[in-house]
C-alpha cells in the first residue's frame, strides 16, 4: 500500500503552531487547520491499517450509542524531551474514575437516557497543552471528509479505513492553558465543552470561546473572593505571585483588575514564576517579595509544584511566618504543596469551590481492583503506585527489592485514600451533558426511544443551547446551572491551614463566599498560634489630627503629616485652619472656641494701677477738702481758685480713668473711655498752659509798659480754658458719630504659636492709633504748655507759679516720653493688652499725681500744717508787677540782681 503523505504527525503540529503567527496563514485559520487534520488524520489512518495494531493505544474506548470525550492529566508534565512524566494518582486516576463512575451511573438509570448507553472516548493530556491538542485531534476526525481515491493495497485493492467513533462532547480539560489550547479546535468543529477545573477568566469570552462551559466558578469570581477575604483581614498591600501560564496569569490578572475597580488594595509586587525555573529562581521571587516587606499578604495563583518550591525558598530565607498567603483553588485543602513545610505554610487562607465528599464514588473507587477495572488502561501503573509493588508482566523481570504486587491489596485498606476535591464536578459534568441530552431526546423524538434520525448525528449548536439550559441537583445536593457565558455560580469554601500544635495540623474551614463572603474571623489562627490579626499595609492609619499625604503612585501608601498651629483634620487628607475665633481640640479633630478674656480686677496688672489711682484720688480730694474749707486764704486766693478747681477736676478725672480701663468694656464703659480719656489730659494741661500763658503774658507786658495785658481776669481765665476743653470735647462726640462706641472680641492679638493658649480679649473698639489720637490733643497742650514754662522761668520765684509748673511739666514729658516706647514695644507680647493698659494708667496716673505733687501737695501742706503763713499781706499791684519784670531785665543786664519785690497779692 502506498500514500502520498509521508510526513509525521508531529511535523505537521509544529508548523500549524507555528503557522499561527504567519500574517496570511493568520487570515485562513481554519483553512489551514482543516488542511492539517486531513493530512493528520490520513497518516494515522494509513499507519493504523499497515499495523492493524489498536487504533488509540493512549485511549480509554467506552462504548456507546452516544460518545463523549474526556481530557484527564492522568501523567504530569513530562521531562525535556519526553510528553508524558509520573502519574497523578488524585487528579488523573480520582478524576478519570468520576467519569467512569457518573457513566456507570447513567446507564443504569432507567430514567435518564432511555435505551441510550452514553460511551467514551478518555485520553491523557499529560498537563501539557500542545500534547493536549494533539490528542484531542482524535475528537474531530470523524467530522473530516477524507478522500481516499489515490491509496491502494499491495493487492490492488483500496484499503479498508475503520470509521472513528463521532464524540458529541468533551468533558474537559483539567489546566485552563489545556482547555483554551483545545477549545480552539473544538468550536471549529462546533463540538461542545465542559470542564471539571479549568477556572481562567478568559473562558468567559462568550466570543472565543462559545463552545466552552464549566461547571465550577471561573477566577473573576475566586478573585472577587480572594480581594473579599484580603478586605476582611484589614490588608490593603499585598503581592501577588503568578505560576507562568493562562491560569496563574489571568488569575492575578483577574484580581488586580477588580482590585483597582473596587478600590481599597494596592498591589506591592505582581511576580510571575517562570514555566521551567532555573536554580535559585524561587530564592530571587522570595527576595524580590521582601523589597516590600510590609506587603506581608501573598496572593498566589500557581500550580502545586511551585507553591512547595515557593513555600521552600521561604523556609531557606528564614521568612518563616512572614508571608501570609492567600491561595487560590490550585491550592485549595491539598496536603502535597505543604508537606513538610507545615511552619510556612501555617496561617494560609486558601480558597476552593464548594465541594462535598461523594460517599458513593468513594465505595466505587475502593472496591476498583485489578480484576474489575480492565477498561482502565492506566489502573495497572496506579496500583503499583498506590501500594508501592510492581506487578509481574510476562518477559518482564521484576527487581528483587521491590516489593511484588499480590493483586489482593485494597484500596484505603492497604494505602492511603481521600476523594480528590473536583470529583464531584467531573460527576456533575458528565451528568450536565446528559441531562442536555435527554432533554434534546424528550424534544426531537417525542415518544420514540433511543437514538431517532433527529439525533444522529447531534448538532453540537443545538446540543450547547441544551447544555447551557441545564438546572438540576448535583452530585453534592448544590444546583447545577450555567449563565450566558457558559459559568458555573461562584460557591467557594474558604480554609486556613492551622496548627494547634506539633503533632496535629490541617486545613480548618472557616468561611464561605456566596456573591458575598461570610468569614470567621474569632476562629482564624496565624503562625505560633497567634489570634490577632496580622498586619498586611503599606502605611499605618495616621493618628487623630494627622493627614495623609499620598505617595505618588500608591493609593495605599501615605505619610503622615500633623496638622499644627491653628489647623484641625478637616478630612484624612486636609487640614484647615480654624475660624479666627476658634482653636483646635487637643486631638486636632475639630475646634472648639477660644475663651475670651478681659483684664479682671484682681490680676496685678490691674491691682497696681488701681492701688495707685486710689492713692491718687484720696490725695486729690483731700487738696480740694483744703481749699473748699480755707477757700478765702491767702495761700487758695493766690493759687488762682477757679483754675485750681478746674485742674484739680481734671486731676481726678485722670485718676479715674484707670477705673475705666480696668473695668469690664461695655457700650457705657466704651463711650466713658472715649470721653474721659483724653478730656481730664485735656483740662489739666488746659489750665496749665492757661496759667503759663497768663503769666507769660503779664510778665513780657510788664517789661514794655505798664498797660495790664488782656484776658488775664479769673472770668477770662475759665473762658480760655473751657474753649481750649472744647475741642477735646468736639472731637470726641465727632468720634461718636462717626464710629459709635461698642466692643469687639480680639482674637488677634493674643494667639500665640501654641493654639492651647491662645485667648479673645474683650475690649472696648479702640486700636492703639485711637487711643494715641484721643491723647495727642493733650499732648500738644503739653508741649505748649511746656513751651511757656520755659519762657517763664526767669520769673523771679517768689513771684509766681511758673517754676512749679515748669517743673512740673518737665517731669510730665519725660514720663510721657517713657511711655510711648513701653506702650508701642510690648505690640507682639502675649499679654500686650494688660501690659498697655497698666502702662498707660501707671503713665497717667504719675503725671496727675506730678501736677497734684508739685503745684498743690506744698500749699496745703502750709495751709494745714503751717497756718501762720497763711495770713493776707498786702495787694500786688500790677505796678510792682512792671518794677519787677523792669529790674529783672537790669539784672540780666548786670548778670545780678538787688531787686526785692514786695509780696502783695
């Protein structure tokens, strides 16, 4: 026999992967992969008829009326070179049996399928997804019309090419990298697909992959679960570690996407494990994870291989109990990653779907031997694994150290035995295809049993409509359902691996996810046994009174700033500053108002000036006691009496002032200030100035002739003095009318660095350029009247009043000229108020009792202690007034004096 094709299979696979990436062959992908299959599957046939070995000898054949496929990772991932590796006795043998099993359950159910033996067609993927396509080409070949015509046999004539079974579903693959390798081939050939495991995301394209369902929940569910967990547990940084390939990959990927929607969890390190790691590679992931060591939390979507190698490189680092890991259903409750590496291992959170134990499989699979399980063509290799024998094959010598296999061992008698957790969605797969089937049964044959015309062959269109249509109870008593992208609903248990102590260890549930989670925290235990809460944060949450201030980059990460002076925590981000009348809590978290104040009366700011103008106003009236009672003596009468009463009026309202100032402002208390303040300065130094001025007057007239001056009787005295009152009076009552007295509280004035002391003054509304104004009409009386008294002084001094008041007005600019500099330089203290306002009291207070000390104190001290002095001589004339200035004027002539004046008043 001869063919025109001669190439190999495998050819042809590698240039139809490689041809994927060829722009034209990229526009015709089913052209070229039809190509292929023909060419494929006429070699196999060729090559099967010139054997006339067994068509598949890799294959469980079940037959049927109906086939269905079936993908396991009965071997592991071979080595370099070599397809195949060790076999997987939990997710190859345990998950291949489940179909077997759900198979046998089928076709003895009188209800299910009538008269319909559902078959199967089961072949080894070896967890490897180009190996996977090429067996699962096996599906599709009886879909391909194959042209014959140019092959013969030796003898002439045309061979005879046994017609492949036509399989209407595939249960499976295991990996998701498998079944997204094999769902690109089976959409083609419209040949519906459900999977036991495969949880990738991208399964969910409805697009690309709308042959494909699954009866456990894809990884955006598992990942929504996983950020709900991580929430749960108060970690907002965390890493995630990534096995290279669809699931690891579109597993983190899933999670960083809904991460960012939902907000709340930043990503520290996003770190993807090689598909073949070199030496070391797992101790440089270790410390790459440590370049962000508070990321304590790990998320990991990796094979088993890796979370043990990942768990070692820990271990090797001496990171046991740092990391926390989060794991997803790769992991899930399985013993192998973690044995003996328990320590690391304590405190992981793994997640997988809700599952239960099937009681029933369980007495299947344990009464499996080697005389009953013959279809199996992989239970040989898995006894001899199973109970660690070998068993004897003809021409075959056995090593004799090893240990014969008896055929009489039991399963979970003689070896250890758990149900592999995805047993119950193999079940639940096959039966999902069943029912599907019986339901396209029920509806296109009506009454007819069996296989009708209407079934043979399925339309895998319509079949994938009945599958995704599918709702019943499962293996585990949960529905089972699809939505319109052909996934499962999302039920997820939720364990932690837990050590009470060294000698027992295991899984714990603690939890629950169902669209929502619903976890334990009180039952969790973290490594040592440690029931708090670990920490997984880039940055502690800031104190109260403290703001964030982000890291650019990282919503997670912040630093703390204190809100200081003036400024509360308006939000985690903002500090404002109070209102002017109010401070911050001591926390910084609000404000409270500032107290206010006023100077209070037994504060010594306000006892001294008080005790002193007391003094005064005793003083005061006592002198006016003195001349009320002897007002008609010589001493009285010569003092001048109407302007005496008038100075001494102004003398006591200067030394009540004080009292004003240090009482509590008020609108009264405000309009008094104003009025009295600048008004008895004013009468004083009005009565002054018009004494100085009088006698200045008298005395430069007495030196020209002998003409008495003008305006120098009592009468005119008073009117001269009031006139010059007046414009205090004027502009002070002008001052009301423009700006009516009130008072204000100055938070301003006393607000130090140190908000707690920080005080409002309550004060009349009086800045210190008022108050300077309201004096400077006195001081310019002041200065007049000092003026005078110079002019005056060479007035013979047992004349007049001149030298008294001279001297008086001398001490009175120099108090005034050391109270401006004290008043004007305590503007920045703390207690600037209380500091001007004894200043400007003690100030007034000195230059009343200077004026009462020097031109009174002397008279009455004659008047009351020295009365016969104080007896009338005779009257002054202003003639002797003219003799006296005219000698005066010889003397400074002569540079001496004889002159005697008489001392008549």
């Amino acid at each position: 026999m001869t063919s025109s094709v001669s190439a190999p299979p495998s050819l042809f696979l590698i240039l139809f992967l490689l041809g994927r990436e060829h722009p034209v062959a990229a526009r015709l992908p089913r052209l070229r992969l039809l190509v292929f299959l023909c060419l494929w599957t006429d070699q196999e046939g060729l090559r099967a008829t010139a054997s006339h070995q067994h068509f598949h000898p890799h294959s469980i054949k079940i037959p049927g009326d109906i086939t269905l496929g079936g993908l396991f990772p009965i071997h592991a991932r071979g080595p370099h070179g070599l397809p195949c590796g060790e076999l997987k006795k939990e997710k190859g043998i345990h998950r291949m049996e489940a179909m077997l099993y759900a198979l046998d359950q089928i076709n003895s159910d009188p209800e299910l399928l009538p008269n319909i033996t559902l078959g199967a067609r089961i072949l080894d993927t070896c967890s490897r997804d180009t190996y996977a396509l090429e067996q699962s080409l096996t599906f599709v070949q009886a879909l391909i019309q194959k042209d014959t015509s140019d092959i013969r046999c030796s003898d002439g004539a045309p061979p005879i090419i046994r017609k492949p079974e036509r399989v209407v579903a595939v249960i499976g693959a295991s990996a998701s990298s498998v079944s997204i390798m094999v769902a690109n081939i089976l959409r083609l050939f419209e040949i519906p697909q459900v999977s036991y495991a495969s949880t990738a995301p991208e399964l969910s394209d409805n697009n690309r992959y709308d042959f494909f369902s699954r009866v456990v929940p894809p990884d955006s569910y598992q990942a929504q679960a996983m950020l709900d967990i991580v929430k749960a547990l108060g970690w907002n940084y965390v890493s995630t570690l990534a096995s290279e390939g669809n699931y690891g990959e579109s597993g983190v990927d899933a999670f960083v996407q809904i991460s960012r929607e939902a907000g709340g969890v930043c990503i520290a390190q996003s770190v993807k494990i090689p598909r073949e790691p070199t030496d070391g590679e797992f101790d440089k992931i270790i410390r790459r994870l440590m370049e962000t060591s508070n990321a304590r939390g790990v998320i990991i979507f990796a094979n088993e291989d890796d979370i043990k190698q990942v768990l070692e490189a820990a271990k090797r680092a001496n990171l046991t109990g740092h990391f926390l890991f989060v794991g997803s259903d790769s992991w899930g409750a399985k013993s192998s990653p973690i044995m003996e590496l328990e320590d690391v291992a304590e405190g992981a959170v793994t997640i997988l779907p809700k599952r239960a134990s099937i009681d029933r499989f369980d007495q299947y699979f344990m009464s499996r031997s080697l005389e009953n399980n013959r279809r199996n063509i992989w239970f040989n290799e898995f006894w001899e694994d199973d109970f660690r024998c070998k068993l004897t094959r003809p021409g075959v010598k056995v090593d004799p150290g090893k240990k014969k296999c008896t055929g009489q061992e039991r399963i979970s008698q003689d070896s250890s035995y758990e149900q592999e957790g995805k047993v119950q969605f193999v079940i639940d797969a096959v039966y999902a295809v069943a029912y599907a089937l019986h339901s396209m049964q029920q509806n296109l044959c009506g009454a007819a049993s069996g296989v009708c015309n209407k079934m043979d062959p399925v339309e895998g269109r319509s079949l994938l409509d009945y599958i995704r249509a599918v709702n019943f109870n499962g293996s585990a008593g949960t529905s089972v359902l699809f939505n319109e992208n052909g996934d499962a609903p999302g039920r997820y248990d939720i364990f932690q691996f837990q050590m009470t102590n060294h000698s027992h260890c295991g899984y714990h549930v603690i939890g629950q996810w169902t669209n929502n989670l619903r976890l334990k925290l009180e039952e969790m235990q973290w490594s040592g046994g440690d029931k708090s809460l670990p920490d997984s944060i880039c940055s502690f949450p800031c104190k109260p009174g403290e703001r964030k201030k982000m890291v650019n980059g990282v919503p997670c990460c912040w630093h703390c700033e204190l809100c200081d002076g003036y400024q509360y925590q308006l939000d985690e981000f903002t500090c404002e500053t109070c209102p002017s009348d109010m401070r911050p809590l001591p926390n910084r978290t609000a404000c409270r108002p500032t107290p206010i104040i006023k100077l209070e009366w037994n504060s010594p700011w306000a006892l001294v000036p008080a005790s002193l103008s007391m003094l005064g106003i005793l003083a005061t009236s006592t002198v006016v006691i003195a001349f009320v009672r002897f007002n008609d003596t010589p001493i009285v009468r010569a003092a001048g009496r109407e302007l005496s009463y008038v100075l001494l009026t102004g003398i006591f309202l200067i030394y009540l002032i004080t009292f004003l100032m240090i009482a509590e402002p008020g609108v009264v208390v405000c309009a008094l200030r104003r009025l009295l303040l600048g008004l008895g300065t004013a009468i004083t130094y009005s009565a002054m100035l018009t004494k100085t001025n009088r006698i200045y007057r008298i005395f430069e007239q007495g030196k020209r002739s002998v003409t008495p001056p003008k305006f120098i009787s009592p009468a005119s005295q008073l009117l001269i003095t009031f006139v010059l009152v007046s414009v205090q009076v004027f502009g002070v009552f002008v001052w009301f009318a423009v700006v009516p007295p009130h008072t204000i509280v100055d938070y301003d004035e006393l607000r130090p660095p140190n908000p707690d002391l920080a005080r409002g003054i309550l004060k009349c509304d009086m800045l210190d350029l008022s108050l300077i104004c309201c004096l400077s009409y006195s001081m310019v009386l002041m200065v007049t009247c000092t003026v005078y008294a110079v002019k005056s002084r060479k007035v013979p001094e047992t004349f007049n009043e001149a030298k008294p008041i001279g001297f008086t007005m001398y001490t009175t600019c120099i108090v005034w000229l050391a109270f401006l500099p004290i008043f004007f330089g305590t503007a920045q203290s703390t207690e600037k108020m209380f500091i001007q306002t004894a200043t400007l009291t003690v100030s007034m207070t000195l230059s009343a009792s200077v004026s009462l000390g020097m031109l009174y104190i002397p008279k009455v001290y004659v008047i009351l202690f020295h009365p016969e002095q104080n007896i009338p001589k005779r009257k002054r004339s202003f003639k002797g007034v003219v003799q006296a200035a005219q000698m005066s004027r010889k003397s400074q002539q002569n540079g001496k004096s004889n002159f005697e004046p008489d001392r008549t008043q």
